[in-house]
C-alpha cells in the first residue's frame, strides 16, 4: 500500500514535542540569569490572570532530567525547547554568563544520552529587559545584540546541536507584545510593531548566517504562526475583503519578505502603522533561503467585516468544537493552510513546530489523566498533515505543543497544552492519555 492510503508517514519523519524557556523553566533569579521582558510583564499588576508569573513554572530548570526520562518513555525522537537570553547574556550583549550555557549544555547531553535529538529555538520572547530599556525589538541595535546571543549559544552548542529555530512567531512577539501589549513589554503602538517585526526578521537572516558559520552540517529555519483566513460569510464579498486582510495581517507580513516578495503593499494600512526604514541589503538578508519553514498551527481565522465579530473568534458553523482559549477546532484548516505554503511559497521543507490544544477538566485519577479531546485534536491533525503528504507537502516532522503543561503567557496556568499534566503544588508529572497516543504514532510512525 502506498503511505497516502495505509496512514505511515514517510521514512525518518520526526516525532517531537515543544516547550520554551520562560514557559517551564523557573529559577528566574538562579545561576545569574538577568530579567527578561516577561518577567517584567508578569510582575506587573493587571498583566497576566491572577497576576501570575513564570517565576517557578514547572521547575523545569531543576527537572530536566525526569522531563527527558519522560520523553524517553514516550518513545520521541526530539525535543525542541529554547534557550533563555538572559540566562546566558544577563544584560542583553556583552558578558557571557556561563552558568546559564552550562545549564543548556547539561540539557543536551541528558537529551543525547536518552536518543532524543535537541532542536534549539534561539528566541522565543524571553528578551533581556536591559535591552528593552534600550528600545527593544523597535530598535535596529537589537539586531547585533541577537547575534550576540546566537555566537555564544552555537559555540557552546554546535558541537552537538545541528538542528536551529531561529525566531518563534514574530508575528506574535510584534503583534501582540508591540502593537496591542497584551503580551511583554505591553506596548501599543503599531509603527513600533512593524519596526519589531522587521527586526525580528534580520535577527532571522543574521542569525542563519552564524549558525551556519559556526555549526558544520546545520540546519536552521523560522517557525511562524499562521492561519488560513476564511470569509466568515462565503456569500458577502466584504468578508472576502476582511479574509484578503486578514491574510495579510496574519500570514503574509512574514511569509511574503522571507520568500522574496518583500512586504505585502498594503501592510501598513493594514496595520495601522508606518513601515520602517528598510536598508539596503535588508529584504535579501531575509529572503535567504532555511533549511525548513516551520509552522506553529493551532486554529483558523474566519473573517467578518464587522471588526466586532471577528473578535469574538466566529465560525460558520455554531456548534464547532471550541478549545478552553475558545479555539474552534478544524484539522482540514491545516490542510489547506500546507497546500496554500507549497502553491504560493514552496518551501524546500516544512516542520509542523507546534500543534495542540488546551481543554478544561485534566485530572489526575489513579495515576491516569484521560483527555480523549486533546488525544482526537492530535489525531485529526495528525491526520490533516498526513493528507497534505499525501498530496506533495514536504512536512519532515511534528512537534506536539507541549510537552508539559506551562505557563501559558498572559493567560497563566490556567489553560493546559501539557501532554504530560504538572500538578503546580508538587511538581507531579503524569503522562495523560494524549502522551500515550502520541507515543503509539511515534512508535509505529503510521496513525493508529
Ligand atoms: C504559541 C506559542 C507557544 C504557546 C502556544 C500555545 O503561540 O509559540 O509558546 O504559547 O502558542
């Protein structure tokens, strides 16, 4: 039988899980490490739910050994997770704190010694707060201090890391922690989110050209958060128009400048701001080629013209599942949204990075958490990747979001993506039910 038909993926596909530092670390003020935007954030009254912070998380710092074992037993062959900047340069650029590499070279060893292959996302939003009082992502000097970051990170590592993620969702880090401050450093303003965005993509470019440099045999990409828009209403050609913008706002601000086109004309009206200055030589940083594009998928958009609806996250159909984060649930999205990469950007690979979902009502009982929704969300996409295969799309892996549950940005503890629950009093972990299913997959490389 052909794999389109009998459900493997193909030979050597990647079975994974995710996390991020800030997330599932703690030991915020351990080893050195300086203060980042997020801790700042979450210290903040009125920031986070319940105000809380990502101070001792899943303790993941002091853990990591039976978080490996974890994954170990659930039989997966990497594990992405990213490393703190200021865990390793505390105030941003300039001194390198050693005990915070220290902490990821220990991580790398227990993660080879247990067969598991270490993905390392170089910024997944933790930025030094030294570097915001500087003007942070908005100013172009964040840039040289990444790459700072990227040197001592792949000097330490690249010996035995090939595999990089460069920058997680800019569009999220500008979007939201820039243009509406809903996420660290609470800013709001959108000329500054343009800005931020246009440095988190030279941060990209510049920080391929070091990993490459430093590590022989690398492979480095993005991972961006994306979303197929649909017209809310099929039949009213304004929600087609709020779809196109929607796209624009979600999709192409990043995907159009890292594969050649530049940006997208109307993104800053779009936006609501005024674009950058744009230097020569910028675009072509960005447009170089990665090794991969990864693709962080949770949810569709369905666009309406009333600014008001769209909001409220709609969907035609009212009796959709939704997430605990009101997520409506539609693996066939995913399809779509990996067919619409290849026709329009055709990258040479694609890496499902994260994929997952938050459900209320995970309990431990017996030693057992069953979570038969979160187990049929992971086997619908499952599926959906494995129709879009079958159909030409060059996906190489999956990372499920996540392997624990963490904190969940400004929304705090509340919402759980763990495949693995973390009783915050104890520190528990116990593999659920959609870990179990996971690992079947990941054992047998075919859906179950
Ligand atoms: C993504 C983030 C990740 C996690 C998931 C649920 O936007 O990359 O850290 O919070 O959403």
């Amino acid at each position: 039988m052909s794999e389109a038909t009998d459900g493997a993926f193909p030979d050597g596909f990647t079975w994974g899980v995710a996390t991020s530092s800030y997330q599932i670390e703690g030991a915020v003020r351990e080893d050195g490490r300086g203060e980042s935007i997020w801790d700042r954030f979450s210290h903040t009254p009125g920031r986070t739910v319940n105000g809380e912070t990502g101070d001792i998380a899943c303790d993941h710092y002091h853990r990591y050994r039976d978080d490996v074992a974890l994954m170990r037993e659930l039989n997966l062959g990497a594990y992405r997770f990213s490393v703190s900047w200021p865990r390793v340069l505390p105030d941003g650029r300039g001194r390198v704190n050693e005990a915070g590499l220290d902490f990821y070279d220990r991580l790398v060893d227990e993660l080879l010694a247990a067969g598991i292959k270490p993905w390392v996302t170089l910024y997944c939003w933790d930025l030094p707060q030294a570097l915001e009082d500087q003007g942070g992502w908005p100013g172009r000097s964040t840039v040289d201090a990444f790459t700072e970051l990227v040197e001592a990170v792949t000097r330490r590592l690249g010996d035995r890391v090939r595999d990089y993620i460069t920058v997680n969702e800019p569009f999220i880090m500008a979007y939201l922690g820039y243009g509406l401050g809903l996420h660290a450093p609470g800013r709001r303003d959108m000329t500054d989110a343009l800005a931020a965005g246009h440095h988190a993509l030279l941060a990209h470019g510049r920080a391929l050209e070091v990993v490459r440099a430093n590590v022989p045999g690398a492979r480095a990409g993005i991972t961006l958060s994306l979303a197929p828009t649909y017209p809310l209403d099929a039949d009213r050609e304004a929600d087609h128009e709020a779809a196109r913008r929607d796209d624009v706002l979600f999709n192409r601000w990043f995907l159009d400048p890292l594969f050649g086109r530049g940006y997208p004309d109307d993104l800053a009206r779009i936006t609501g701001g005024t674009m950058p200055q744009i230097r020569d030589g910028d675009l072509a940083l960005i447009a170089a080629p990665g090794d991969f594009l990864g693709v962080n998928y949770y949810t569709p958009t369905y666009s309406s013209a009333d600014p008001a609806i769209s909001d409220s996250l709609p969907h035609p159909d009212p009796g959709v599942e939704r997430t605990a984060l009101n997520w409506p649930v539609e693996p066939g999205a995913l399809t779509d949204l990996l067919a619409r990469i290849q026709r329009d950007y055709a990258p040479r690979s694609i890496l499902i990075a994260e994929n997952g979902a938050a459900f209320d009502g995970d309990r431990v009982i017996d030693g057992r958490v069953a979570d038969p929704r979160r187990t049929a969300y992971l086997a619908g996409h499952l599926r959906a990747v494995h129709d879009a295969i079958a159909v030409g799309s060059p996906v190489e892996g999956y990372f499920a979001w996540s392997a624990l549950d963490n904190f969940e940005w400004a929304e705090g503890y509340g919402k759980r993506f763990g495949i693995v629950h973390v009783d915050y009093e104890t520190q528990g972990r116990t593999i659920k039910d959609s870990g179990r299913y996971l690992a079947r997959v990941a054992t047998s490389n075919r859906l179950d």
